[in-house]
C-alpha cells in the first residue's frame, strides 16, 4: 500500500525488564460519504478507554487516530451506532502500517464490541510518513518519520522491485536526493538501522515525480472546486503542462475540494473536462498565485468533454496586482456597497457591473473609484448584479478584471396583503428576506390588545422539501411556519390567478403542517408558535418573511403574502351544538343563550359527549372543569350550564343546556307493542333503532334476542294452532312468542330460530289470550330488515265472529251528503257459520242515535271467511272535518266478543296541491307559474280571489298572492297558493334578520321567532291555502320576537306565516296535524 503515513514512536522502558513500546493507529471511513451520523468509536487498552468519541464529521473520512501500546497488551474496540450505522468502517493498523483488523462496510455496521488483538511492537520500528520536498527538475529532499539515527535508502525508477534499485547508508534526514532527471517518476523505500544486525522492516514505496524545471522557475497555481450536491458524481478535470499531465482533480464524498498544482513558467496549460452523471451540479475557478482568476465556471456552466481551456503561465508577479476578496454587503431593493482588498499599492480602482452573465466591456463602467466600500444606487429591486474590479496602480497601468462577484437585490417592501402572484424568486440553495410594511393594525402591544390570528401564503416550488419559511417581527421575534416539509411535492397554495387558494398558517387549525401534503390548501398548524409574537411590541412594522432554500437544484418563487391580526375577542357565545345521539339538530336560543337538544330514548343520559363549536378563541367550562368538544363527558340527567370565556379572559356568559330523550317507539319494549291482527302476510319492518330489551338472560333464553328487538302483541280467540314464517336480510334470526310480557315474566309458547334467514314454524297450539311476537336477531350488526307471516288457525267447532271493517280510520276528499255505513264481519272461529244464522249490527256517529240492523246469513260462512252489509240509512259528511263512527255486532254462542266492536275515524279532508315552492322571487314580468304534475282541471285566481286562467300555466304581472283549485282524475279536488315575492338585494347595508318557525309540523300550537338588531315594525299574519286571514299581529319598534301561537282549534291542514318587517316579506309553510 502506498501514501500510509502513520507516526510510530519507540519508547523503550524498564518494568523490572524491558518491554517494547509503539504507536498503533485507526481510520475511519464513511460509505456513503456524509459522516457517522451520530455513530462513534472507543479504543481500549488492557480495559482502560486510550482514545473516546472517536467519529467523521462529515464527508468519506478517513480520519486516522493513534495511541500508544506495549508488547501483550490487549487492544479492543466498542462501537456506538447512530443513524446509517451500515455505512461505517474503521481498520485497526500495527506499528508497521500492517492491517490487523477490520470492521463494518460491504452494508453491514461493525460489531458492538470486538478484539482488536494482542500488541507486538517491534524493537527497530518501521519509519512513518514518507513524503518530498524541494521537489526540483534534477533533486529531491526526501523526508520520513523515525526515531532511529541511521538509515537505509533504495531507490529508482517508478515501479522498481525493492532490491533492485539504488541503496544508500545514511544518518542524514532528511536526505538531498540529487542527479535526477526532469520530469521523469521515481520510488524510495526507507529501513531504520536500529544496532548492529538490528533492522527495520522497509517502509514504502512513496512515489514522487520530478518537475519539468528547476524550484525556482515553479508557482502554485490554485483549484476551488465546489458541487451544489454531495460530489462531482465522475467528473474530473486534469491539468497538462505541455501535454504531460500534472494531476486528475475532483470532488467526491463532499461538497467542496482546494486543490494546488505546481506549474513552470513559460509552460502551455491545458484543462481537460471529463463528464459524469450530473455535471450541472459543478462549480469551478482556478487562480494564479496572485489571486487573479483565470478561468472558471458556474453551476450549470459546466463544459463539453475534452480540452475547454489553455493559457501560458507565469509566475512573474504582475506590476499591478489584481484585487483579492470581492463582496457586496447592506444590499437594500435599490442600492448595494461593493467592497474588495486591495493587493498592491494602489488607490483608485474601475468597476463594471451589470445583470448576472453579462459580457464584461458591455456593462456600467465607474472608472477612478478612491473608497473601498463605494456605493451603486438606482438599482432594480429583485434583480441579480454581477460586478469586476480593476486596480489602476497609475504608471504601472492597471491590473487584469477580477470578477464576477454575483449578488441579488432586495425586494421592495411588500404591502400587507401583497400583491397578487408577485414572482419575487426564492433564490436556489440561498435565503431570501421579503419586507412586509404593516400598519393599521387596530392595537399597539402584540399580546394584550392585539395578536397574529393568522399568515396566508402562496409559493412555487418544485420540491417543497426544500424550504423553510421563517417570520419575524418587527421587535425580533422569529416563529417557523413551516420546516421542510411536503416531500416532492411542489407548491404551498394554489396559483390560479385569484391568491384566494392559499396556505394558512393558524394555531387553532385542526392539521399541523407537519402532517400536511402538497400543495398544502387550507389551514394548517405552524411548526413554530404564533405566542412568542406576544412580548408587547408595537405590531405595526416591518415584519420580515424569510424563504430559504436548502437545497439545490429546485427553483421557487413567493407569490402572494398576507398577515392577519386579530383583536383578543369579547365574544362568548356556542355557535353549535350536537350529540352523536341526537334525533335532530339543537334549537339554540342565542339571546336567551339556552340549548334545548332530544337525544334517542336509548341514550345514556348520564353520560354524553357533546360536540360544539364555540366564539373564536373562546373557552368552555362546566363548574370550573373545562371542556373539549368530543372529548369530555357529562351528566345531562338535569340541566347543564356551561360557562363561555371569552378570548380576552375577562368576558364571560353562562349557556343552559336541557337534554331530553326522544319518545320511544312503538315495538321498543312490550307494555308499548306494535298491534297485529291475525292472519298477517307480508309485514315488514326492522329492528333498527328499537333497542336491544330482550336477551338470553329473559322469556325464551336465547342467544338469538342478543341484537335489537320488535314486539308485537295479537290476540287468540279461541282454541288453535299458530304458523309462521319471517324472511330476514341477515342470518342468525329468531321469533318468540309469550303469553305474557317478558318483563313481567311471561312464559315462552314458541322460541324458533334459524341460522339462516329464513325462519319458519306451524302446527304450533295455542289457547285463548293476549300473546306477544319478540323478533331479533344474533350476527352482526345486531339488527335486520324483516318481512313475516303469522296465521292463526282455529280449533274445529270453536266460536268467534268480529268486526272485519270498517278501519279505525276511513279518509276520502269527496265525502258527500248522503254517505252509507258499511261494515263486514268474519268468521275467526273453527266452526261453519251455518245459512239462516242471525247476526245483529248497528252503528252511531259522534255518539248520535243508534242505528240498528240484523245481518241474516244467506249462505254457509266457512273459517277465514267474510259477509258485508250496508246500512240503509244516509249520513251528510259533506262538510270538512272528522267524524266518529262507532259500529258493533253480537252473535249467540260467540266465544271472543273483544273484535265485536270498532270505533272508526271518517275524515273528510281537501288534498293541497304542492306547488314548487310557496314563495318565488322575481325581478322581472310577465312570470310564469307552472305546475310540474297534470290535473283534469286548473282554475288560477289572484290575489282577490278572481279566477283568471284555466290553463294549465299561468302569466302574472305583479307581485302577492296567488291561488289554484286543481281537480285530478280520481275527481278529487285540490287547492294550493303561492306568494310571489321582490327579490332581496344584497349590499353593505343590510340587516340580517332571523325568523323560525317550530315546532313544524305541529298540532296548532308553534311559537314564532324573529331577531335583528335594528328595530322595525313587525307584522306577523297566518292565512289558510285560500289566503283567509287566521290571525294578524303587529309588534312595534322591535328587534326581538319569541311568542307562542295556538290555533289547535282550526282543521288540519298547510297554512302560511309571514314575517313582513323593513319592506321585506318572509313567508314560511307550516303543516297543522
């Protein structure tokens, strides 16, 4: 191995006899070529730490260490791993420079703990550190590390096998090697003689290569060499002095590589360009020894492959040395100072500058400059300079251009908000600071009156990963917005032209930025705390938005910029309210600040979550617990106040919340079953929403009434069997069948299940009495979609006639005058109803006069069958309105006399046509009212009830009511209206008016509510579909309206309340039950 230099030290001492001492070393080595990342090494001697920490900074390594040993000692290693810990290698070396140990590399990190291994120092060590100075054309002074006096030396010809070349005895060191030839390569080897007989092994070979002309005709030439990566990735370029090359130059493991080359003078210099993968990414310059720049390129400038350049060198200093160390500092928007060092003796100096890659000769010249710094003004805000320098040393003329020095202009202040889609470039692998002016801000101390509420931004970039967006106030404060993050993605905002799709940046958003993706539209969390803000300062001010881009390569720029302020707010008010157990939305009365909310009857009460949305920056507390939307739970068993606490701290309010559990439904549980009446085919429901009340631990134990249950109750007359059949939409199904209510204890009669969905049984017997059908199910999700049959056949020679119809309610729209009773009757038992058997019937409406009948059976009626009879007598129930009817029957022998009697609801109604909406807007006429259904007849009527058109469309020319009697072609007749009304203009001036209506539906009994903050009068009116007049009510000079209305006395029916206050009428549709 060649170029190893290691220092070896040979201590002999004496511990009662002689050991040997010497200096063993380590490197360390990086793969990957970006340091250890946290990865260190430890070397121990005989147990005892001689070297800690050990680690690579940065960059491929190596680093190299030594310490001291002695023969026998035992060296070992302990190695802490960091991030990437595969990429790490050290190599343990001997007094000799000799391998004996080797760990990590090839993707596999180096052990926790090894054992390096027993030292063996030797008693002549090897020479260290060979190297040459003074290299000339014809000598060399050759130099080596060593502590002995004497030595051997061979040497020869680049490559010469040792043994083979020139020895020499020497006790000079270090040794004039002389008689060479120019630039021709040779090899020495160097051996210490310790003592007769008593050698070192050789050290080398060490290779050096002789100039092309004497020391005192050579210079230093000098190569900057950067990457706007991690390495030149397989470029290189090399150095030929007179075609003979004097080295291949590069940059790898890093970003950066200084290098110098000898060079003669008079020679011709070439520069040859190699290629690699990204040689965009290159950066380059080489110097004279004087400082003056001979050749360079920027990234991206790199050239073709092959010789880009030649020049003739000289190492005669210049008459009039080149300055050195250009700068440009206190760069504003439109003036920047220019600064240099000057390297001779002169006094005056030229500058040239222009836009970046102007050709120099072809920019602004300021000729005979006397003050290092000077200043250029009137320059464009945003753009990027360029300068030159020039010395002029008087008689001794002027010195050669040295430049570019590149630098970019500020950006003029931005107002607040920015303009819309600036451009301003966010400089590649730079910061840039853009100067926000604020003021206005409605407050003088950031933290007691005043705050950042929140920073709209909109950026291009093509990989946001890049960047990082820093604010500062105007006091020094500096909070992140946000640190690297978006992965690839490009662009914060989107740009399409209206700066309305921004990044914003809030503390009270719901996402940190952090967890966002690009192009990041919307509200996110800053990384950095907009409370530091709050140290008291003035927030009108410069405030300044750094963009920097830590990478290179991706280009961006800053489009739009906003920072709003905010006033700590005096508002504490709950803007929303919900449970995720609520039947309905929460009323919330905001002047009274109270919630009234229904939760489903099943709810736990006791403890509910209750989700809300509060005044901005407001607080919630329940006796001095806060609260958390979504999170906290409470007892809302009794009322519940919350106290709001406004954003200043001071202001508070105390909001009453009333929960109450919704009715629960009919088939819930079995004191409030669904009826049926035998025989039923095609019932269909579902248990959804009906509770789980009966499980295995009741009636009929079984896992199958472990999900929601329905009950029904039914009624047997007499002695039978009872069949049935439910198909479900799930498997795991079951119905049961009590003879009293589970609750109290009632026995099971029929437990069928099936773990399909199908569950069938018949023939099953069953006595007299009340029962009860309980389905349910097992499977998840615990409810099903349901359809069944349940029929109950009669024992032969058991006795039972009832009432077939009429229903409990009887609804027709043309009831008239001269209107018959009618009413069936069927034999539910098992015996025959035999020919000539006399049933007796009557009937009374509204509990009027009875009238009576018998019914004489004119043939045999079989089971399951029935007989009809119209009553001869007229009743009128031609007027609107509901009728009571009571019907009844008696037969001898009759078993079950429960199904003898029915009371039945006539009800006479007028059907409301429903036009598309009872209130339409215009601005212009004529208007066309169209009706989207068909009807046999149409008469449309004005607003004084003059009938104007029967055609099936109707054109208006004015505003207000208008009305239609509409006839289908079943001949029933409808009626329907609709207000035609002046379309509200919307302007800086209105008043925002809240009017409700609730309950809707209701029984006649709603309350009105109307709100706004200005007063007006206010009339309330309520008409029928016909446009009469209900009720009418004036409120004077008013801003608050909350009054209950009852007009239960009036039929069912649509009707309509409007609300006219400040020239604007509102009208709201309300349905009377």
């Amino acid at each position: 191995m060649k170029n190893l230099y290691f220092l070896l030290i040979l201590t002999l001492f004496s511990i009662g006899n002689i050991q040997s001492q010497c200096t063993y070393g380590v490197e360390l080595y990086d793969t990957f070529g970006d340091g250890w990342n946290g990865s260190s090494l430890t070397i121990k001697v005989n147990g005892v730490s001689v070297l800690t920490g050990l680690t690579i900074a940065s960059g491929a390594g190596p680093e190299y260490f030594s310490f001291d040993v002695n023969t026998g000692d035992v060296i070992t290693a302990v190695y802490t791993a960091g991030s990437w810990p595969e990429e790490n290698q050290y190599i343990v070396y001997d007094a000799d420079n000799v391998q004996i140990f080797i760990d990590g590399g090839d993707g596999s990190a180096p052990a926790a703990t090894a054992t390096i291994g027993t030292a063996n120092c030797s008693a002549c060590p090897t020479p260290s550190l060979l190297g040459v100075t003074g290299l000339g054309d014809t000598q060399a002074t050759l130099q080596w590390g060593s502590t002995a006096t004497e030595w051997n030396i061979e040497w020869g010809n680049d490559g010469f096998s040792l043994g083979g070349g020139i020895l020499i005895n020497t006790t000079d060191h270090p040794y004039l090697l002389t008689g060479l030839s120019a630039s021709t390569s040779y090899d020495f080897y160097v051996q210490a003689v310790c003592g007769p007989g008593l050698t070192s092994t050789w050290a080398g070979p060490f290779t050096f290569t002789t100039g092309a002309c004497p020391a005192s005709e050579v210079c230093t030439y000098n190569l900057n060499m950067t990457d706007a990566g991690n390495s030149w990735n397989g470029a290189n370029i090399t150095v030929l002095q007179d075609g003979v090359s004097l080295g291949t130059y590069t940059v790898s493991g890093g970003g950066a590589n200084y290098a110098t080359v000898n060079i003669c003078e008079g020679s011709l210099i070439e520069l040859v360009w190699s290629s690699g993968m990204y040689d965009n990414e290159c950066i380059f310059d080489m110097t004279d020894p004087y400082g003056n720049i001979i050749y360079s390129f920027p990234q991206g400038g790199a050239p073709d492959a092959g010789t880009f350049f030649s020049f003739t060198s000289s190492c005669v200093p210049p008459a009039c040395p080149s300055p050195l160390s250009l700068n440009a500092f206190n760069i504003t928007d439109v003036s920047a100072q220019l600064s240099w060092t000057e390297t001779g003796d002169a006094t005056m100096w030229n500058v040239e500058y222009g836009a970046l890659g102007f050709t120099l000769g072809t920019g602004v010249s300021v000729s005979h400059i006397t003050d290092i710094p000077c200043s250029l003004t009137g320059l464009i805000p945003g753009m990027t300079y360029s300068f030159y320098v020039q010395s002029d040393c008087d008689a001794d003329g002027t010195s050669t251009w040295v430049g570019p020095f590149t630098f970019t202009m500020g950006n003029p202040p931005l107002d607040n908000p920015s303009a819309c889609e600036m451009g301003y470039d966010i400089p590649d692998g730079d910061c840039e600071d853009f100067i926000i002016e604020v003021d206005g801000v409605g407050g003088s101390q950031l933290g007691t009156d005043s705050y950042v509420k929140e920073v709209r931004l909109i950026a291009t970039h093509t990989f946001d990963q890049d960047l990082v967006f820093t604010l500062t106030s105007p006091n020094g404060v500096t909070v992140v917005l946000s640190q690297q993050h978006g992965g690839g993605g490009d662009n914060y905002g989107v740009i399409d032209g209206s700066c309305t799709q921004y990044t914003s940046f809030k503390m009270d958003a719901l996402t940190a930025i952090s967890l966002g993706a690009a192009p990041f539209n919307g509200e996110f969390i800053p990384d950095g705390d907009f409370a530091d803000f709050n140290d008291g300062s003035d927030p009108n001010g410069m405030w300044d938005l750094q963009a920097c881009d830590m990478m290179n390569t991706d280009l961006g720029t800053l489009e739009f910029i906003q920072i709003i302020f905010g006033t700590f707010g005096t508002e504490a008010e709950i803007l929303s309210y919900s449970f995720p157990e609520q039947t309905g939305p929460a009323v919330i009365d905001p002047v009274e600040r109270t919630i009234d909310i229904e939760v489903d009857w099943e709810a736990d009460i006791t403890n509910l979550v209750a989700t809300f949305t509060l005044s901005t920056g407001a607080t919630a507390e329940i006796g001095g617990i806060n609260q958390t939307s979504g999170l906290t739970a409470n007892d809302f068993s009794g009322t519940v106040t919350y106290t709001i606490i406004a954003e200043d701290g001071v202001t508070s309010h105390d909001w009453t919340v009333n929960v109450t559990l919704a009715e629960m439904p009919q088939g819930a549980i079995c004191s409030w079953p669904l009826p049926l009446t035998l025989p039923v085919y095609g019932e269909a429901g579902t248990t959804e929403g009906f509770g789980d009340d009966y499980n295995n631990t009741m009636t009929c134990s079984s896992n199958f009434m472990t999900g929601d249950d329905i009950v029904y109750e039914f009624t047997i007359p007499v002695n039978g069997t009872l069949a049935g059949t439910m198909t479900a939409s799930i498997g795991w199904i079951g119905m049961f069948v009590t003879n009293g209510c589970p609750d109290a204890g009632g026995s099971c009669v029929i437990s069928k299940t099936s773990t399909g969905s199908t569950a069938t049984f018949s023939g099953q017997p069953i006595s007299p009495g009340t029962y009860f059908l309980i389905l349910s199910n097992y499977a998840p999700p615990q409810n099903m979609d349901f359809e069944f049959d349940l029929v109950f056949t009669p024992d032969p020679g058991s006795v039972d006639v009832g009432i077939l119809s009429p229903a409990t309610e009887v609804q027709s729209c043309n009831f008239s005058d001269e209107e018959l009773i009618s009413m069936c009757v069927i034999n539910n038992g098992g015996q025959t109803l035999a020919t000539g058997d006399t049933i007796f019937i009557g009937y009374n409406v509204e509990g009027g006069a009875d009238v009576l009948d018998t019914l004489i059976l004119e043939y045999d009626v079989i089971t399951g069958d029935s007989v009809c009879h119209v009553f001869s007598e007229f009743y009128d129930f031609s007027a609107i309105g509901e009728y009571e009817v009571n019907v009844w029957m008696e037969y001898e022998g009759d078993m079950f006399a429960t199904n003898n009697t029915v009371t039945s609801a006539y009800i006479h109604y007028i059907p409301v046509g429903e036009y598309s909406g009872d209130t339409v807007t215009t601005a212009s006429f004529p208007y066309t009212l169209d009706l989207t259904e068909s009807y046999s007849s149409y008469y449309w009527y004005n607003a004084d009830h003059t009938l104007t058109s029967t055609a099936s469309t109707f054109e208006i020319d004015a505003y207000g009511w208008y009305y239609m009697d509409l006839v289908d072609f079943n001949g029933c007749a409808f009626i329907d209206s609709v207000f035609v009304d002046v379309p509200v203009s919307i302007n800086s001036n209105e008043i925002k008016q809240i009017i409700s209506i609730y309950p809707n539906p209701n029984n006649g009994e709603f309350s009105v509510k109307y709100e706004s903050p200005v007063q007006y009068d206010v009339e309330v009116r309520i008409t029928d579909v016909c446009g009469s007049m209900i009720s009418e009510k004036t409120y004077k000079q008013t801003t608050i309206i909350n009054e209950r209305y009852d007009i239960s006395s009036i039929a069912p029916g649509v009707y309509f309340v409007s609300v006219l206050a400040n020239d604007h009428n509102t009208v709201v549709k309300m349905i009377v039950q």
